[in-house]
C-alpha cells in the first residue's frame, strides 16, 4: 500500500508534467486516443515521434508499456527509487519499466448534474485524475495470457456500472470487488465514507494508490463477498463481481472468475447483498446469468430478489449463446492463437452442458430496500440514454406513483416529462396518424404508443389540474364518455407512471 504522501507527490508530478486527461488527449488527438482505447499504440507513437519531455515520457512509460531512460522518467515523476520499492516500475541500467499502468481518467458521461457539487468526500461528483491497474498483456496484438491475480483497468463493464450507479449525496457506500478502485472514486464523489472490498491483495495495492493519486479517501478491504462488511448496511452498493461463468481451473483469473458453479456467486451477491443495505438503500449489480434449458431467466432471478423482500428492477441487456461467449472471453484471457484455445474451448462448452447452461443474460440488477416488493425483470437490448442513472434513481418514486389506488391517481397532479416527444406515423398526406408513439429522450428510452385520448390527457399533465379533471375535459372535447375514458386513462397512466413518463412536480 502506498503512503498517503507518496500517492500526492506522484500526483503532483504528473499534473506538472501535463499528464492529464485533458492535456494528454490534446497532444495526441482523437485518432491515438481510439486507437489506445483499442489497445493499439503506433498512433499515438506516430504523434510522439522523437518527444521525451515529461508528458511524452509518462506516456510511453505508463501507456505504451516502453522502457524509458531513467533520466527522462525522473525529471517527470521524481524519486524513482521509491517507486521502485512502491513496486510501480523496475529500473535496469539507465531505463526504467513500469510494472503498471497510470492511465489519466475523468468522468465524463458518468455523473449528471443532479450530483450536489462537493457532497461527500473526494472531488465533489466528477473524476479527474488516475486509475493504476495492470499493464494490457495483448497490448499491439500481443499473445499473451493474463496472470492469475491481474487487476483489470477501465472495462466497457466498468463504465457501464458507473453510468448506471445512482448518484445523490449519500452517507456510506461499498465498491464490492474494487479491482483499480475506479468505482470508488466516483462513489467519493457523493458519498461521505466509502468503503472498498477485494478478494485479491493485488488489486487493494493498486486500489490505494488510485485512490491516493486522486486524493480520494477510501475505506480499502481484504476478502470474499461480504465478509469484510459482515454486520454494517450501506446507502449504495455497487458491483460488477467476477461474473463470467467458467469451468474451475488453476489459472482462474480472479478479477472475471469467481470460483462457484454457473452464477451462484452473482446469486450470493445479490441475495447476501440485500442485508447490507439500509432502509431506502439500493444495491446496483452488473453481470452475468445463466439460461437455462426450458427455464425462464426472469424466474431464475425473481428467484434470487423474492426472498430478500425487495423491489428490483433487472434489464436483460443481451443474451449469448454459449458458443460466442465463450469465444469472447477466451479472446479477453488472450488464449487466442495459443495452443490452449481449442483444448479450453471444448472443455468449457462441456462444463455448460453439464450444467444445463443454453444462453448467458448480460444485464444490470438493482434492488431496492423498500417494503414493496415490485420485481421488474425485462429484456431490454435497446439503446439508453446516458447517464442512466438518473432512471435507476427514479424507480422508486415511479413505483410509489403506480401503486396508488385509482380514486388517488385521479386526484393526483401529475407531469408528463418533458423530454417525453410524440411521434406520429402514417400515411402522407392523410387526414390523422395511424400510430401515436411517445418517446423518452432520457433514461431508458422507451417508447409507447398510445391512443388519441391518452395523449390528449398525457399532453395537458402539467402538474396544474388533476387527473380526473383532465380526463373530464377531454372527454367533453372528444365528445365521448368520461368514465369509460377515465377507466381507459387510469389504467395506462399507471403503466406509463411506473415507467417514468409521468410523475409528480417537484415540490
Ligand atoms: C470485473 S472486476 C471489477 C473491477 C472494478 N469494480 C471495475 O469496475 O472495473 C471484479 C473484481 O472483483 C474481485 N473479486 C473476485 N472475486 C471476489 C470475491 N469473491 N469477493 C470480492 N471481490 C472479488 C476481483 O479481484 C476484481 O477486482
């Protein structure tokens, strides 16, 4: 583990040296910075050509994966010496390698304004700093396999979780299987204590000095699931635990593997996750799970939330056959080209028909502490609107909304959001539409198509009158009868309630 003050003067190098997000991506442009997040380098080699000022050399040293001249390296981050103890790099002659990466990072997408600025601890809301994990060893096409206690940096499954995380000023927070800590940066950003958990020693060593470079300050936790939070509840939880489901194997990578059968450990995390959490709190899970031959996964994962007395909301963002995913994450352990692919590949197919195991769901979890017990669990494969979020965070109040008894939602002043568009589709030139379709402009996007009534009560919530007096008015410009469209109104206004089209104003 670093020292606290060892952390802050390497963060204050690499701030001089221009190693920053900002900084970095200005020198090298938008066509080196894809490239690097394809851990491809020649671009960004081809910008840097001969450079050794303190910027180019951070760069080589911590992204490109180069040895470089100890001298230019020290000019840029200082005492090498004790980075060397640190075990961030290695020095040999008159070059340095680093054993890790430093990889400028900021937020964007990540939180939404609705973050107070400065709640909690840390940089108040958004990232702008460093996450360490280890070096990419398929970087430039490499072959070459991870090590069994790799710590995973930036993932697509990393920045998807923080785009869905719910963000408000909160007291405690768990990063659940921190990896390079970078969820627990964001989680400093609004929570006033965070703690952070990891299974593998490796990965809280990397952790700390993610955390210590971004000035940020984490509660860090050696061990499994909830062992090292056993009896404490939390405001929010956050994971996206080793949840790709493979045979057991000496090499079992332990930042994507857990070490239980199909996906009984997002099972525990979800079930055993439940208990940690304080009244109101929500656990927020990115993962994997099984589908099974003639099961449904809605079932299997009601299964899990039912006991636990929550409310959830599940959206099943992709489903593989076994076959791809296996070729996926055979290609993620870089086993591609090595003679290990073909025996790996067969023996793993196995293991999923002895399980039963016919498809793999890909999607995001979130159950909320409440007395309600509304589960949700829905394909979703559609595109979202970003931060996310915000929709995870409005589900409650949603589900409160569309739990009132119908004399309650027609008195209820309620607004359709304004983000909400309608769409009309039909034939050119013809006299009315012959589909009426609203669209979310925001959180999950979802679309609905509705009838002329409707959208004419829909159109008039503006949080002024209530529903009953609305659907009234209409009725008498419609000319048709007004129980028979309040019956019609209700009914659907619940459903577009429980789906964030309409809520109650902000008072
Ligand atoms: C997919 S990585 C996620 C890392 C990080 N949260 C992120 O967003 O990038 C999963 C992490 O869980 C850790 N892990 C594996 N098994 C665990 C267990 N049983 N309990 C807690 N953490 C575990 C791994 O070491 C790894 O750091």
């Amino acid at each position: 583990m670093p020292r606290p003050a060892d952390a802050a003067a390497l963060a204050r190098h690499l701030t001089d040296a221009g190693y920053t997000l900002d900084a970095v991506t200005d020198r090298i442009g938008a066509t080196a910075t894809a490239a690097l997040a394809r851990n491809t380098t020649l671009a960004a080699r081809d910008v840097l050509a001969d450079a050794t000022d303190p910027q180019a050399t951070c760069l080589r040293a911590f992204v490109l994966q180069d040895a470089v001249p100890t001298r230019d390296l020290a000019a840029a981050v200082g005492d090498l010496d004790a980075l060397e103890r640190a075990g961030l790099l290695d020095q040999q002659g008159g070059s340095a390698r680093a054993r890790v990466e430093i990889r400028p990072y900021a937020s964007a997408g990540v939180h939404d304004e609705t973050v107070a600025p400065g709640a909690g601890t840390g940089p108040g809301g958004a990232v702008d700093g460093w996450v360490v994990h280890d070096r990419i060893p398929t970087l430039d096409g490499r072959i070459a396999a991870s090590r069994p206690d790799f710590v995973l940096g930036l993932s697509p499954a990393s920045t998807a979780l923080a785009q869905l995380t719910v963000r408000r000023p909160i007291g405690t927070a768990l990063d659940l299987g921190t990896g390079c800590g970078v969820q627990a940066l964001h989680l400093a950003g609004h929570a006033g204590r965070v703690v952070a958990t990891d299974l593998n020693p490796r990965a809280l060593d990397l952790a700390a000095w993610t955390t210590g470079l971004n000035g940020v300050d984490a509660d860090l936790r050696l061990g499994s699931l909830y062992k090292p939070v056993s009896g404490e509840r939390f405001d929010l939880i956050v994971t996206n635990p080793p949840f790709v489901m493979a045979p057991p194997s000496p090499e079992r990578l332990v930042y994507r593997e857990g070490s239980l059968p199909g996906d009984e450990l997002m099972r525990r995390v979800v079930t055993d996750g439940a208990a940690h959490l304080a009244p109101g709190g929500i656990l927020q899970v990115l993962g994997n799970w099984a589908v099974t031959e003639g099961g449904d996964p809605a079932d299997r994962i009601r299964g899990w939330v039912a006991p636990t007395g929550c409310s959830a909301l599940v959206l099943e963002r992709e489903r593989l056959d076994p076959y791809e995913y296996v070729e996926v994450w055979l290609a993620d352990a870089g086993l591609v080209g090595t003679p290990h692919y073909g025996p790996r590949y067969r023996q793993w197919i196995d293991w999923f028909d002895g399980l039963g195991i016919t498809g793999i769901g890909l999607g995001w979890i979130a159950l909320y502490a409440d007395a309600a017990g509304d589960i949700t669990v829905e394909s979703w494969p559609h595109a979202v609107h970003q931060p996310v979020g915000e929709a995870f965070a409005a589900h409650p109040a949603a589900l409160a909304l569309a739990h009132r008894s119908d004399a309650d939602l027609l008195a209820s002043h309620l607004v359709l959001d304004p983000r909400v568009d309608a769409e009309t589709l039909g034939r050119p030139g013809a006299a009315d539409p012959e589909h009426l379709v609203l669209r979310q402009r925001y959180g999950f996007g979802r679309a609905v198509e509705v009838d002329t009534g409707l959208a004419a009560v829909l159109g008039a919530c503006d949080g002024d009158l209530p529903l009953g007096a609305l659907i009234e008015a209409v009725a008498g410009l419609l000319d048709v009868d007004a129980a028979a469209l309040a019956g019609e109104v209700v009914a659907n206004v619940r459903d577009l309630a429980r789906e964030g089209y309409v809520t109650l104003p902000v008072s």
